[in-house]
C-alpha cells in the first residue's frame, strides 16, 4: 500500500506524538509499504494522526477526497495547548475537534479502551478499533549485546535484573514538563527519601522550573537508544501521570524489563494492571510489593504486548481494509 501521514520527524529527543509516528512509519515500510508525507503525492489510504500540526477539519476534508482517511485519536485533556484543553459544555475543545472529523473518515483508531470511552462520551459514533501504542522492540528492549565485540564473540543475553539484595533502583521518565506528568507527587517522594537507602530513585527527562529535587537523581532528556539504556539499568518504572491515553513512557519502560508502579489514572492501569503494581498514595508500600512480587512481574512484562511488531499488524489491517473499502 501507499500510506500517507502527516508527519514531520523530530531529531533527538521527543514525546509521544512523535515516538508513535516514528515506530509506525518505519514498521510500515518494514513490510514492504510505501509511505509519504506529501499531501499532493498518490497513496491508497491516509493515517491522520490527532490534531498533529494544527490540522483542521478543511485539511481532513481535503485529504479524504483523495483517499480513505483512518484517524487515530488523541485525548487532550493533558495534550496541547491551553485553548485546546478547555472544556466547553463539558467536552474537552480538542476533542471536539477530533469528533468533527468523523463524517470524512473510513475509521478511527482509539490507543485504548478509556479513550474509547472518553470519545463515546464526547459525542463520537462510527467505526473504530482499539489498537494499543507499541514502541520499537529494537530499541527498547530488555535485550543486550554482550562480550567482545573485537573478537566477534558478541551475544544476546536479557539485561541484569535486581539481585533481591542491592538498592532496588526506580526511575521516572518525563518528556513533557506538564503538572499532570505527577511532579508534585514526585516532589512528596523525593521529600520521603531523607535517610533512605533500600532505594535509589531517578528521573530521565524534564521537569518543571522551579521544582527542586533533593534525594530523585536527574538525568537530562535523550534520544531513544540512550534512553532506553537508562531505563534498563533501572528495576522498576514509577508512573503517576494522571489522564494518560496510553502512555509511550510506560511501555517503553515496560518494554526495557520494567515492571511499574502506576497511578490508575486514565489508561495506565488499562496497560501496567499485569505487569506491575497500583500507586494508592504510599510509595514504600507500593515498594514492598514490586520486592515481593519482583520475579513474577518481570516474568509477565517479558511477554508484554506493546511492541510495533503487533502494532503495526493490527494497523496495517485497519488501513487495507479502508484501502478496499471495507473499513
């Protein structure tokens, strides 16, 4: 097929927007389709990703008289701008937005059941199918390279995990800077870490001007290769983002071997509830539990589902079906 998207990569580090369309458009030529991020090109079918730049209802418009048009959806209740998080009879405005789409598309892809729900709610009627977010399984992985590579006696071995002994180490990764990332729950933890040394707490990425971390180690925002390094040299993810859709910075955590502490808040009980353990306002109990339970959660997160190889699967069955007209 030939797949058109509205997408502009970003070098360097970037959020989950861009991590998304990264995966999907490498993974689609993968499997042999041609993608193009020209509007006047030929192509069979588009991927419409949200309100990426500042696409409107004329653009979609446009887009769909020149092929089926599959729109994946993005709840901005924690996304964009302020104008666009504004609630107006109730109804998230960006959101809005997105459900005005609906008469032009051949389908809509939700990243999870909550944002399902939350569109239904909106107002949203037409076809759809959920399709998980998947991040690249060559990137973030539990996997690594060892021995010498000089004498050609490198192999795959799965990265180290916690000992059962040593500090039980656990970071944090933060793209964005927003108050709904859980800063100020970050903030308390790092407060409750005074004279603590059963665990060893970091954040990888950015956080908001002003906010002054005492005991949480900082490690400025990277690419995904040096991220991913970062996460695997951690044993445990602590997630309190509220209102997530379906978070990229969890599954790349889960992804690099690591089970989470999560905030059930919008999609991430959806995507952690088997592979770690809910945050209900006490982090040390929350530890205890990925200590006793540290084996088994590594065991289910090894086999978690959030890789481009099953995403790009369910997506490429979504698009040829709107290609032929069966969306």
């Amino acid at each position: 097929m030939r797949v058109y998207m509205n997408f502009r990569e970003v070098r360097g580090p970037y959020g989950g927007a861009n991590a998304f369309q990264r995966t999907i458009r490498r993974a689609l030529e993968r499997r042999g389709h041609r993608v193009t991020t020209r509007e006047d090109d030929r192509y069979d079918v588009a991927l419409v990703n949200a309100l990426t730049d500042d696409i409107d209802l004329a653009f979609v418009q446009r887009i769909a008289e020149r092929a089926p048009v599959v729109h994946r959806k993005v709840g901005y209740r924690v996304s964009g701008s302020a104008d666009l998080r504004a609630r107006v009879d109730g109804v998230v405005v960006g959101d809005r937005i997105q459900v005005e789409f609906t008469p032009h598309l051949a389908h809509t892809v939700f990243q999870s059941a909550y944002s399902r729900d939350v569109f239904l709610g909106s107002g949203f009627a037409g076809p759809f199918t959920v399709v998980h977010n998947g991040v690249d399984e060559e990137i973030f992985t539990p996997w690594v390279r060892a021995g010498l590579p000089w004498r050609g006696r490198r192999r795959r071995e799965l990265r180290p995990f916690w000992d059962g002994r040593s500090p039980l180490r656990v970071v944090i990764s933060a793209w964005s800077t927003d108050p709904n990332k859980g800063f100020e729950d970050y903030a308390a933890i790092d407060r409750a870490l005074d004279g603590r040394d059963d665990v060893e707490l970091s954040l990888v990425g950015r956080v908001p001007n002003g906010l002054e971390l005492r005991n949480i180690r900082l490690h400025a925002a990277r690419p995904a290769r040096p991220l991913a390094d970062v996460l695997r040299a951690n044993h445990a993810l602590l997630q309190l983002a509220r209102w997530e859709t379906c978070s990229n910075a969890l599954i790349e955590g889960l992804n690099c071997g690591l089970p989470a502490i999560y905030l059930d808040s919008g999609a991430n009980g959806e995507v952690a509830g088997e592979y770690g353990v809910e945050y209900r306002g006490d982090f040390f109990a929350a530890l205890d539990e990925v200590r006793e339970r540290y084996d088994e959660l590594v065991a289910r997160v090894l086999e978690n589902p959030y890789r481009s190889a099953v995403m790009v699967e369910q997506y490429e069955a979504v698009l040829r079906a709107a290609a032929e007209g069966r969306a």
